[in-house]
C-alpha cells in the first residue's frame, strides 16, 4: 500500500472590507471572483470565459447510508447544487446599506460567482465566503502543493483589487485563511478523499472519530479565545474544535458533526465514496498540511484494510474540545473500555499501526510515517522546536512571548496577532514574514506555487480540464469535477464528456491526443476511445 490517493481540498477565506465593515460579505466575494475571472481572460486574451459550473452530479443532500434529505428541511448552506447567483434587489439593497459600494453595480449578469481554473481548481462564492476548491491531486505532498496554489492566486487577486482601487471605486479587500472571526461564526477548510465503496461506513466513522478528535495536535491552526465566540480567556490548538457538536450527521455548517455523511462521489458510484472531512483547520504551514493530508490518507489504508486500532472514546466530542483546550497534551479522557489515554497516544497507537501495515514503503509513505513520528515525540518532550513547520506551536510562540512580558490573553492585540497571523498577503501576513524570516520551513518554492497556481496536476484528471480551460477558454460551456461540455463556435451540437475516474485522463494518457483544433474534437476523440 502507499500513501498516494486521490486527494482534494476547499478553503473559505475570511473576508472583510476594512474601510466598509458593513459591507454584505457575498457582494465582496463575488469581486473576488470576479476580478480573477477577468485576470484569467486577460491573460489568454479571451474574450469570453463564461464557463458555467455544472451541477447535475452534485447530490448534497444524500447521505452515505442511502438516504436523501427533504430540500424544504435543508439548511440554505447544504444546497450546494443550486447555483449561486445575484440579483438586481440584492445589489440595490446592498447599495442603499452605510457602505453603499454598489450603488452603480446593478446588472448582477456583469458579476462572476464562479470561476473553472486552467490548474484544474474552481473558485467561487459560497455563501458569504470566496472558496478555493483544489483540483484533485494523487499525492498528500501535491494535495498540499495546489491548496498553496489558491492562497497565490487570492492574495493576486487582492493585489489587483487594491492596485486598481481608484479606478474601479471599489474598497480594499483582506482575506485570511482562517476558521472563525471569534464572533461566532465559523467557516470551513475541508479534505476530500477518495475511498473505497465496499468499505461499510460505521468502521470507517468508527475507526476515525478517535483520529479526528486527536489529529489537531499536528495540524491544528492556533486559535486565541476558548468557546465558540471566544467567551473565555485563552488559547487554543484548534480554531474549528469549538464549533463541533455531535459525532456524525450531514449538515457542516449547522450541528457540525466530525463525520460528514454526505454521498458525494464526483466519480464512479458504485466504486467509489468521496469522504468529506469538514473538521481540520485552514492551515498555511505546508508541513501541517503534509501531515493533515498524509495520516489520513494512512489511517484510510488501514480502515480499507481492516487493520485500524480498536479505540473508542467515551464522549469523542468532548474529547476533541478538551484535547485542543489542553496546551500541555497530557489531558487523559476515558475510552469506553474504562481506561484512559492522552491525544499523542491515541495518534502514537495509530502511527503503530501504519508502521507495521505499510511494509516496504515508498517514498512517499515514508516521509509521512518519519515526519508523524518526529512529530509526535518533539509535542512530548521539546514543544516549540516544532515552531518552524506547525501553524499552532508557531502562533503560540508569538503570542506566548508577550503574554511572559505581562499582556492578558483578554488584550485584542493577542487577537489581532492571530488574525494578522492568517493575512494571505505576502507583505501583511505574519506566516509569510516567518517564512521570508527563515523561521518557518516550506515544503515548496515561490516559483513552483506559482507553476501549480496556473498549471494543473498531470496525473489524474484534473489535468485534462485545466488544459482545456486554459486552451479553449471560449468553447466550454460547463465543467464539473466529472463532467466537461463543449461546443465549437461554428457548431450547434454539443459535446459531453464524462470523467467518473479521477486517475484517468493524464497528460501521459490524453497529451497524443492534444493537437485537434477544437474542445469538441477532442471530446469526441476520447468518447470514442471509451467505447
């Protein structure tokens, strides 16, 4: 076995218009997005690229054990298959609000909500947030390499906002890769993995809940302020932990559960499942990301191969609040066999089990099971040599040195230094000065970032959608992560492709294939070589 799967992962940015604060959230995503579309469209000289998101295969309301919830009784934020769209009453009722930005914005035909990246990857708003949705990658290693590819791409986009700021008469805008603002509101970072159909869900939860209640120790952003509108004083290792309140459930945004149920494959159905992890943080250090994408992936091996270890914790969401509360990670919370363990021995008990299962590994593997174990030993005995490759232990640091110099963990500086901490901004953000300062380490290059940021992954599907989009940004009509339509500008007919396996259609599999004139010869080409 190996640690490589297919791997994918969406980030909610945290949004805000300093000089606007009252500004409607949806309405300064959708510039977002927007002006990355228009970017996207200068740079191939395209004069169209309204390719619209495809949204037959989107099943958001239907849960891994068959069932399918009602519309009516869906929270608003599940119904992911709708396409988001503005209206003229949303523009004018935003325009007449303190901020009154949008006041000669009133056709919302002229806004983007949702953009398909030549990397593979969609950008668009969801809710009140600009979401990255990474294209699928076959490795933790790229997983972490194109999510670092959509904090380039916000932070350019923000760039542009800012430099053509008078001419456009719009307000500057931040984004922060983060989970919270501390008011109560809480928004996502989550993992995709592809996963075998024959494996029955109850083992896979099972044998996870103890995993995700625990994994945050490694991977954890850092959060100032314990509760979920940071009620009390303090700091803690996860900025998600909070807001978690049952085991499992198909909501994720509202009764957040630690495992999500839904039943969205965007691959083949009867052979795949795409496990749908809504509980870690938006993290930026790459190593936190390597070991975030590269235990799961592990503890995935172990669970499809029935060699996971037998844990179950008595209250697994207690756990998980108490776990991130606990600064010294010597907190024992009881199991239900009567004893106890602490978070690094419950993860210590699986990355024994990954050692002894992954016999002989790549690697790949390799590298996950070295970093997992060194990381386990230095949270036991040296906490802040850990300060240069995880995104809690380095925030902490920060922090911790003017807490010894007397300031209270009530003073809004400390809160300031964790917001400043999540800036995408190179010249802003407090992550990017540790890197610049040699203090964090990075797994990638500025320039290999900025590669994946315009070129996709070239070993699984989303190469061939990106390599589309960027080629013929003016023939496609609608893409999915499963789905590509076309039709050349001289044809009426329209031509579909299908792609229900995500490890097919590679540039080594489809690049002889590259050198028709048109997107629709193309797909007609790989439609008949599947027959």
């Amino acid at each position: 076995m190996s640690v490589q799967r297919i791997i994918g992962a969406e980030t909610e940015y945290g949004i805000i218009a300093p000089t606007h604060p009252h500004a409607n959230p949806t309405m300064l995503s959708a510039e977002v997005v927007d002006t990355y579309n228009k970017l996207f469209r200068r740079e191939l000289s395209a004069q169209n690229s309204s390719t619209i998101w495809e949204y037959d295969s989107e099943t958001p309301l239907q849960d891994a054990y068959g069932n399918t919830q009602e519309e009516q009784h869906a929270h608003p934020s599940q119904l992911t298959h709708q396409s988001a769209v503005l209206t003229s009453e949303d523009i004018a009722a935003e325009a007449l609000l303190e901020s009154g930005i949008y006041a000669e914005r009133l056709d919302p035909d002229a806004v983007t909500m949702n953009a398909i990246l030549p990397n593979g990857a969609r950008l668009y708003v969801d809710h009140a947030h600009p979401e990255y949705s990474s294209p699928e990658t076959s490795s933790p290693r790229d997983a972490v390499l194109w999510d670092a590819a959509g904090d380039y791409l916000a932070a350019r986009t923000i760039q542009n906002l800012e430099e053509t700021a008078e001419e456009t008469k719009l307000p500057k805008l931040q984004l922060y890769k983060n989970n919270t603002d501390s008011k109560g509101q809480s928004y996502g970072s989550h993992e995709n993995y592809l996963v075998r159909r024959d494996i029955d869900f109850d083992e896979l939860s099972e044998a996870l809940l103890p995993f995700f209640a625990t994994r945050q120790i490694m991977t954890g952003a850092g959060r100032v302020g314990i509760g979920t509108t940071s009620e009390k004083p303090g700091y803690q290792i996860s900025q998600r932990a909070d807001f978690f309140e049952r085991t499992i459930g198909l909501e994720t945004t509202i009764r957040r559960p630690m495992i999500n149920t839904r039943d969205e494959p965007h691959a083949d159905s009867d052979k795949y499942r795409r496990l749908h992890v809504i509980i870690g943080d938006a993290n930026l250090s790459h190593y936190s990301n390597l070991l975030k994408f590269g235990t799961t992936s592990l503890v995935l091996n172990l669970i499809e191969n029935h060699q996971a270890p037998q844990i179950a914790l008595a209250d697994p969401v207690k756990a998980m609040h108490t776990f991130s509360h606990d600064l010294t990670l010597k907190q024992q919370l009881p199991l239900t066999n009567g004893t106890s363990l602490t978070a690094i021995e419950i993860q210590r008990l699986y990355l024994e089990a990954a050692q002894k299962y992954e016999q002989n590994p790549d690697s790949h593997t390799q590298e996950i099971l070295e970093l997992w174990d060194k990381t386990l030993t230095l949270l036991e005995t040296d906490l802040f040599a850990l300060a240069d490759t995880l995104d809690w232990v380095a925030k902490y640091q920060l922090i911790h040195q003017y807490v010894q110099k007397g300031v209270n963990w009530d003073n809004p500086k400390l809160q300031a230094i964790d917001l400043q901490y999540a800036d995408i901004r190179p010249h802003k953000g407090l992550y990017h000065k540790l890197v610049q300062l040699g203090r964090m380490k990075t797994l990638f290059t500025q320039e290999q970032i900025a590669f994946a940021s315009h070129y996709p992954p070239e070993d699984t599907r989303a190469y061939l959608r990106g390599t589309m989009i960027r080629r013929w940004p003016e023939e496609i009509l609608s893409a999915n992560w499963d789905t590509i339509v076309a039709r050349s500008p001289w044809d009426t007919v329209v031509h579909r492709l299908r792609l229900d396996e995500p490890k097919a259609y590679t540039k080594k599999s489809v690049e002889h294939l590259l050198n028709v004139d048109n997107a629709s010869t193309l797909i007609d080409q790989l439609n008949h070589e599947g027959e």
